[in-house]
C-alpha cells in the first residue's frame, strides 16, 4: 500500500502531518476489539459533543 500523507490544518489543530501506516479497518492487533464505530462515537458526542466546531477534513465524510 502507498502510504498516503495527511496534513490537518484546522482551527483546532494547525501544521500537523501524518502518515497512514495501514489500511482503513484492517490490519487491527486481534485483541482490538472496539464496541462502536466512529460514526456511531461521533453521534453519540464524543469529546462532551463540542470538540468539533466544524467536521475535521481527515474525517471520512460518511462519519458525520
């Protein structure tokens, strides 16, 4: 996989770059296990439901 490099410059959080090391919903350590997606964390206002005063663009627009 082509490793894609993702820049977040939002009001929250400026100048931060990532790589993605692994592909989107895989390749998760067996043990991980998580009980709700993070579209469903989302809906239910993660971070007190005010963390995000717009939708981050690194968020896959399906989550929110």
């Amino acid at each position: 996989m082509e490793q894609k490099i993702i820049q977040v410059d939002e009001h929250y959080q400026t100048g931060y770059t990532y790589r993605l090391a692994e592909t989107a919903s895989k390749d998760f350590t067996p043990d991980f296990q998580p009980d709700l997606t993070p579209k469903q964390m989302l809906q239910m206002g993660i971070f007190g439901g005010d963390y995000f005063k717009e939708r981050p663009s690194e968020f896959r627009t399906d989550w929110v």
